[in-house]
C-alpha cells in the first residue's frame, strides 16, 4: 500500500500542475485584450517578456541534462518540456500585442506550473502517466494558435481619417492624396486656429513602431515648437485608436 500511494504522488502532482496551467491560461485569456494598441516607444512589456523568456530558458539545461543522462527515452519528460516551450512562446506573444497589466499574474502561474511538472517528469523514471502530459501538449499547442489568431500583429498605421479631442475641442484631419502608405494632406483646428499642412510616415524606420510627422513649414501653426511634430499611437484598440499630439489624446471618429 506504501508503495503504491508513493506511485501515485507523482501522477496527482501531474494532474494538479495541469488543472493549475488551464486555469493559468483561462486567466490569461480572458483578462488580457489582445486587440489594445500598445503605446508606441512605451517598452512597458519588456519586464515581464524577461521574466517568463528567463523562466523558460531556466528549465532547459535540467530538462536536456537528465534525459540525457538518466532516462533519454522518457517521452512523458520531452512532451512536457515541449508543452512548457510552446506555452512560453503563447504568453510572449500575448504579452507583445497587449502590453503589461495585472492579468501577467497568470501568465507567471501557467509557467510555474508547467516548469514544476517539466521537473517531476524528467527526475523520474518513464512509469509516469502518459495522459496529463499529453493532454498538456494538447492544450499548450491550442494557446499557442489562439495567441497568434487572436493577437493583432504589427503596427497601427491606418492613420488618414478624422482624430478628434473629447467635447470637439482640437480635431486633426489626415487625407491621403499621395500613393497609399505615402502621407498627404493634413488639417488641424484647435479652437478658431486652423493650421494646414503636410504629413508623411517616419522613414526609414528604426522599429516596428510607426510615428507620422506634421511637416508646417510655412503654415500657421497652432501648436508651438518646431516645424515638424511627431504624432504616434498611444493607446486605445483597433476599432478606436487614440492618438498623441504635443500632450493631447485625439481619437479617431
């Protein structure tokens, strides 16, 4: 009877650490909005990429040194350090399109979880239960397809239109009047101010972000400073980005 309930620690430990990665990931998924616009030149993701990239790569020179050494056939071992790489790459990828915010909680509870059971799959023997780490693959593979369908890739760059302040206040006008991606035509009002110009896109560009510049030469400008000014996305989602301009949030309409 001892030795059985010993055997039998190992494979609950298995189905605990699976129970714990499904609702690390309903956590992740359901808190994290992976259609907000990160703010452009923000960085503030970069922290917690680091975390969970360090944690991964953590478990790996423990992970390839036993099943070399120990037990080189223990696919219940490699199954499990594939589903936890596959899950860190599936929490990056939400992590890039929808910045930090308290849901990263959860991200660090899936990857615990998933590296614990790495552990307790590659220091034993392969008389562990196939099933969880199977089923764990599974599921790291479905987050993975989610996190990069469900994620908006690249930058916003859908900037022609009409960007307006709260109460009307200030509105900014983008026509498109050269090639498509070129820039054009702008207008800005601030007040009884009506300030005209042209823009275009930062190239080349440095990043994967995009910035447009209000080139004023000439024209009256409602905004002090120097004739070109930078305007970039700074928050919002697809469907109503909002825009920084000298201080102001312009959204578009």
């Amino acid at each position: 009877m001892g030795e059985e309930a010993t055997s039998r620690r190992p494979a609950v430990v298995l189905w605990s650490a699976l129970a714990a990665e499904v609702v690390g990931l309903a956590g992740t998924f359901a808190l994290a909005d992976t259609t907000v616009l990160v703010p452009e030149y923000g960085g503030g993701y970069g922290d917690e990429c680091t975390v969970l990239l360090g944690m991964a790569l953590a478990i790996l020179p423990v992970v390839v040194a036993v099943l070399a050494l120990r037990t080189p056939r223990n696919t219940t071992a490699i199954c499990r350090a594939a589903a936890s790489w596959t899950l860190a790459l599936a929490l990056l990828i939400v992590l890039v399109t929808a910045g930090s915010g308290p849901w990263v909680f959860w991200c660090a509870v899936t990857m615990v979880a998933a590296c614990a059971a790495t552990v307790i799959c590659a220091g034993n023997p392969p008389k562990l239960p196939k099933l969880p780490s199977g089923v764990a693959a599974a599921i790291a593979l479905v987050a993975l397809v989610a996190a990069a369908c469900g994620s908006c890739s690249g930058p916003y760059m859908d900037y022609p239109g009409v960007w307006s302040a709260p109460k009307g206040a200030t509105s900014l006008t983008l026509t498109e009047e050269t090639a498509p991606g070129q820039g054009g035509h702008y207008t800005l009002r601030m007040g009884t101010c009506t300030e005209e110009g042209s823009w275009a896109f930062d190239y080349p560009q440095m990043s994967t972000s995009v910035q447009v510049w209000l080139h004023r030469e000439g024209a009256i400008a409602c905004i002090p400073g120097h004739p070109e000014t930078q305007v970039h996305i700074v928050g919002g989602d697809r469907a109503a980005p909002v825009m920084g301009l000298a201080g102001l949030l312009l959204t578009k309409q």
